[in-house]
C-alpha cells in the first residue's frame, strides 16, 4: 500500500540518521505512468475491491483490505504467505485445535 497526499511524513526521527531506511519508505517513486509523484510505503499489502457501500453522496466506492505487513510474510516456493493464513489453515485441519 502506497500513499500519496499533502500530509505525508517527511521521515522518521532517528538519532542514528539512517537516510537508506527514511528514502526507500517517504521518497518512493513509480518506475511507469507518473514518475514525478513521491509517494509513502506503508509496509503494508492490500488491495481494492469493488462494494456495496455508498458514500454521503450515494456513490458506491471501493474499499481498501489490508493483507498483512510485507515484514511478517513469509516466502515459499515463490508463494508469498502471511501468519494469519498458516494460522487459519491449522485451524481448519482439525476442531480439537482450537478447544
């Protein structure tokens, strides 16, 4: 998930000044379309789908899902998977699990 808007963080306050760290999240750019907006990675995997809800003026608009933090995912024969699916699987396999 990458933001853009007027109030995004600059960076973060580190005494240790890791500019590495404050460039990859606060000074990401898109490598097609519109290469000159800065944008602000969140750390995050989501994604947008399409729903029901309306807003104040009865249009119907997307809603943002949030996956889980791109830090927790784990990878796996090209497969991305994140705790919250291991932890639903197991779960899943058999009732006494969870009692």
């Amino acid at each position: 998930i990458w933001v853009h808007c007027a109030h995004n963080g600059s960076g973060y306050f580190t005494v240790y000044g890791d500019e590495a760290l404050q460039s990859d999240h606060f000074n990401s750019r898109l490598s097609f379309g519109d290469t000159q907006t800065v944008w602000a990675r969140t750390g995050y995997l989501g994604f947008l789908r399409r729903t029901e809800l309306t807003d104040a003026s009865g249009e119907r608009h997307d809603a943002l899902y949030v996956v889980g933090a791109l830090d927790e995912a784990m990878e796996l024969r090209g497969m991305r998977y994140h705790p919250i699916d291991i932890e639903t699987s197991v779960i899943r396999t058999h009732k006494s699990i969870m009692e």
